[in-house]
C-alpha cells in the first residue's frame, strides 16, 4: 500500500497533537495533585467522588451539629447542677420553718430565703447558651420558656416553650432539655391523693402524706372525714362524696391521737386533737404540679398566722407536704442532670465514630481523585522525552527530498 507523503505528514502531526495534549494534562495534574480535574477525566471516577464528597460533607455537618450540642449539654448540666444545690437548700430551709420553737419573725425570715431561692430557680430555668438559645426550652418557640404571672398572687408560673425535645440518634444528640418535664411535672403529695384539712379546722389535727396500700382498691373518687364528739368521745365518719354514701366500716369510729386511718386503698396516720366540726378532704392528686408553686406553698405557709391550733396544725400540714413535694421535684432535676452528664458521655463516643468516618471518607475521597506525584513526574518526564524526540525525528525526515539525491 502506497502512502503519501501528504498523508505521513498529517499523521505525524496528529500524533504529536495528541503526545503534547497528553503532556499538558498531565501537567495540570500535576501542578493541582489532582488525577480528576473535571468529570470527563474520568466519568466514573468523578461520579464516585462525588458520592464519597457529599458523605463526607454529611459527616462534617454532624461535627458540628455535636460540638453545638455538647457545648449546649454542658451547660445545662452546669444548670442542673446549680438547681440541686438550690433545691438541696431549700429543703433545709423548710425544715428548719417547720420547727414549732420558731416565732413569726422566724418563720418570715426563712421565708424571704425560700423567695431568693426561687427567683434564683426561675432564672436557672431560663438560662440560654452562649447561641442565645434556651437550654430548657425544649423544641424551642421561645427564648424564655418560663413566664411569671405577675398579678396573680399566687407566683404562678406557666411554660411558654414547646413541649419535647429532640430524639438522641448514633451520630446527632439533642441541643436543648424539655423543661416542662424537670420543672413543671412534680407529682402533688404522695401522687396518688391528697389529703387536705378544712378551711374552718380549729383543733390541732394534722394528717400525713399518706401512702396507697391497695392499688386495686383504689376508686379515685373525692372523700371527707368529718369529726365529732359524742359523750367526750372523739369520732370520726368517712363519706364518699363522689357516691354520697357513707364508707364501709367508717362511720363513728374512736379516733385517738396517732391512729391510723384505711379505706379503699388508702392509708394515712392522724396525730394531734380535732375539734368537732372539722374536717378532712381527699381528693385525686391528678394534676401534676411544679417546682415553683411548691416553694411558694411553703413560703404561704410559712406566713400563715400561728395563734390558733388549727393554723399552727394547717401551716405543719402543709409544710410537710412541699417537703414531699420538694423531694420528688429534687429527684426530677437530679435525673435531668444525670441525662445530661450521659449524653455527654455519648457525645464523646460520637464524636470518636465520626472523626474516625471523616478519616475514611477522606481517604476514600483521595484514592479516587489525588494523583500519585512521584508517578506523575516521572511520566511527565518520560512523555516529554518522547514529545521531543519525535518531535525532533519529525523535523529530521521533513528536510528528507528525492530530488537531493538526483544532481
């Protein structure tokens, strides 16, 4: 087969077209450490890259979702902390008013300290983190979650913030507390009834929390005790008020001081002296109550007046329920605490799983698109050889003419 010379020249070209192409990519591989600078470089290659580039940016995203909630954790672990020590206090102090030597002036002073206390506990619930964003606030709607209703005499306390928190996952924890549940879900009295004495009790009766001896027995209904004397004898008569019917086996039964008292599940120790006419009520303890309105019963009961025995037994009563009551909330906080401290725990091993995927991403990430430089080099080097030494035989068989030889 006859080939032109015409022909041989616009091969020859083509090739080293193609050789310098070839060098100059590689050239830029080399100056970007990159094997794949654009998707046409390797379609596949730049197809799973990009797939190993998202990973990895999913994980970083998770980073630093984690670094924000632990620094969030931290500090409303500082918060609870603070709390259990305030509560702790508290409960001291309310022991200390529930001491019968105490006069008025005492008992007002105790009171005062329970107030700063409080104060202190509402700002403790709406502390924020350095972000600005409640720590207590649950899902959020609201920078400050816990709201005083002022005007209402009673420091009532109402939650403002949405209610829940985020689900804890393998790699993301949640950035806030769901405060209602530490602050505002303590169980009234014993949780299950409530044993109140009546507004016009003028005897030295008092009741205590009470305790559930029969759950099946248990009718949730709403009683009253009513005392009398007959003949000098103390008795009292126990009424279903839900039915309107008199208590099996509790109707003018001797009361003694420190007797004990059962019925339909229930059962709760009496001391002290009624006179006849009063009362007690039980009533379903189906409302929850909270930390701040219990401080504030004890506060109000602190500064009842003293002078009669049925305020003196009212104000022991009811001291000895927020003591209760103090309690359960005490144990609430102290178990939000203990969350925190464990997701911190978690957030540590977190952060281990995903550093330790970040490292194989990015290792995955340079096994598709880093170019080895040593390799790169040296093919660089051995290409460009070859450019310039077909270049030069190129040059050297162009100057090449039959009519040289014919002279």
């Amino acid at each position: 087969m006859r080939v032109t010379t015409a022909h041989s020249y616009d091969t020859t070209i083509a090739q080293l077209g193609k050789r310098q192409s070839d060098l100059v990519k590689l050239q830029e591989n080399i100056s970007t450490g990159k094997r794949i600078n654009r998707a046409s470089d390797d379609p596949v290659g730049a197809a799973l890259a990009e797939t190993v580039r998202n990973r990895l940016a999913r994980v970083q995203t998770d980073q630093r979702a984690i670094d924000f909630s632990r620094t969030s954790m931290q500090q409303a672990e500082a918060a609870l902390g603070e709390g259990v020590d305030l509560i702790q206090n508290v409960r001291e102090l309310m022991v200390a008013g529930g001491n019968g030597s105490y006069d008025d002036s005492q008992r007002e002073a105790v009171a005062r300290q329970i107030e700063g206390l409080r104060d202190q506990l509402f700002s403790i619930a709406n502390r924020q983190d350095s972000a600005g964003r409640s720590l207590f606030g649950g899902l959020g709607g609201s920078s400050t979650p816990f709201v005083q209703e002022f005007g209402s005499g009673s420091g009532q306390v109402r939650f403002d913030g949405q209610l829940g928190q985020q689900a804890a996952t393998d790699v993301r924890l949640p950035q806030a507390i769901d405060g209602y549940q530490v602050f505002m879900r303590i169980p009234q009295g014993n949780g299950t009834f409530l044993v109140d004495q009546g507004a016009t009790n003028a005897g030295s009766l008092r009741s205590g929390i009470g305790q559930v001896t029969d759950l099946s027995a248990l009718t949730g209904h709403d009683y009253q005790i009513d005392f009398a004397e007959v003949a000098g004898q103390k008795q009292y008569s126990v009424t279903d008020l839900t039915t309107a019917s008199p208590v099996a086996g509790q109707t003018n039964v001797p009361y003694h001081d420190g007797m004990q008292i059962e019925f339909d599940g229930m059962s709760f120790e009496l001391t002290g002296v009624p006179q006849g006419g009063d009362t007690l009520d039980i009533t379903p303890a189906d409302t929850p109550t909270d930390l701040f309105k219990v401080m504030q019963d004890a506060i109000d009961a602190l500064r009842s007046p003293s002078s009669a025995p049925g305020d003196a037994a009212r104000r022991t009563q009811n001291l000895g329920r927020a003591l209760t009551e103090i309690d359960a909330g005490l144990d609430r906080v102290s178990l939000a605490r203990g969350q925190a401290g464990d997701w911190l725990n978690r957030a540590d091993t977190i952060e281990s799983t995903l550093a330790d995927r970040e490292v194989d991403h990015t290792a995955e990430q340079s096994s598709l698109e880093d170019m080895d430089l040593v390799k790169g080099i040296s093919e660089f080097q051995s290409q460009q050889i070859g450019l310039e030494a077909a270049m030069k035989s190129y040059a050297s068989v162009q100057k090449l003419s039959l009519f040289q030889y014919v002279s």
